[in-house]
C-alpha cells in the first residue's frame, strides 16, 4: 500500500464528506488515547466508510494517522490565526490595536489553553521519523507564518507597526511566544499569569511599537 501521509484531495466533491468523516474518527481516537488507540475497525464503523474506501484515500493506517496529525495541526492552528486577524483588521487605531493584542496574549495563553498547547507539541513531535509528515507540516507551516507576516505588513502600512523590523521574523516570534509558554505550564514553580502577560506584552509593545 501506498503511505500516502497527507490529507487527500478527492477527485469527486462527493467524497469529501467520506475522507472527513474518518479524519474526525481518526482525530478523536488520537485525543482519546494516542496513535496505540487508532483501530482501522473502529474507525470503519465510526465513519461508515468501506475499507476499501479507507485504503484508497489514505493508503494505510500510517498514511491515515499521518493525514489526521496533520489535519489536527491545521486545525488548530487555522483557529489561531483567525483571532489574530480579526484584532489587526478590525481594530480601528493604533490603541486599538494595543488592547486587542494584549487580550489575544491573555487569551492564548491561559492555563485553559494549556492541553491546547502540549497538544500542538505531540503533532509536532509525532513528524519524527516521518519525512512524508514533516515535510507536509512544514508547508503547513510556512503558509501559517506567511499569513501572520502578511497581517503585520499590512499593519505597518498603515503606520501602527514600526517598519524597521522583518514581518516574517515578528511573525515567527509570535508563534515562538506563544508555543512557548508550553515551558512555563510544566514549571512547578512557574511565574504567575498576571508577571507572564506582563512580560510578553512588554516585549511585544516593543517589538511592534518601539515603546
């Protein structure tokens, strides 16, 4: 069998319902219980899809596990995103655009995102020893970051964001902030919330602002 290893694109619109159906029973079972969880008879039941239908969408179990990893990295990230933009378009002035941005910070990194957060690490971590899987994350990504830098040109266009700075380096320390925080949520002793939003938003107000 083919490892296909990415999310497939069906030849017919029909068969998009299919090809979700089981990335969602897949998805599920990963959350549940890990990759040991994922049993091809019971996502066959779950989604009621043919296994022959199975196979041909995805190849093999590795290629359907490899296709919902990525799928639950898009997801999850996508989400992300569009909170992101939504505060950058739709703040309607530089002070706007300040609250909203220390808001997203509080938001993103709150204790509730925390599983959110160990979750995206496993997605990565699971790439290792996958270079059909890491590859395919990692054009996920880069459209990801594309999208943030995009956000942040348009932001310095308009005169809000200092222009002596890379969009693309801001829109990788943004991610890298916010993944981050991952090393505070395992720190027993860890900083409270209210010092951890402090200093990031100081950091960013100078990274965007200069002040």
């Amino acid at each position: 069998m083919q490892e296909r290893g990415v999310i497939p694109e069906p030849a017919q619109e029909r068969a998009i319902p299919t090809v979700e159906a089981v990335l969602d029973a897949t998805i599920q079972m990963l959350e549940d219980g890990g990759e040991t969880a994922v049993r091809l008879d019971e996502v066959l039941r779950v989604s009621g899809i043919s296994r022959g239908s199975l196979y041909h969408h995805f190849g093999s179990r590795e290629g359907l596990i490899e296709a919902a990893r990525l799928a639950q990295f898009t997801r999850s990230v996508n989400e992300d995103i569009g909170v992101v933009r939504q505060a950058i378009l739709d703040s309607p002035s530089k002070d706007a655009l300040r609250k909203r941005l220390r808001l997203i910070t509080e938001a993103v990194g709150s204790i509730e995102r925390k599983h959110q957060r160990l979750f995206r690490i496993s997605i990565l971590a699971s790439a290792y020893g996958r270079p059909t899987l890491e590859r395919a994350l990692g054009d996920e990504q880069k459209l990801v970051t594309e999208q943030i830098s995009d956000l942040v040109s348009q932001s310095q266009e308009r005169g809000w964001v200092r222009t002596d700075i890379n969009p693309r380096a801001v829109a990788s320390f943004i991610q890298a902030y916010s993944l981050g925080r991952v090393l505070v949520d395992i720190d027993p002793d860890r900083a409270s919330d209210e010092d951890w939003f402090t200093v990031v938003s100081v950091a960013v107000e100078h990274l965007l602002f200069g002040n």
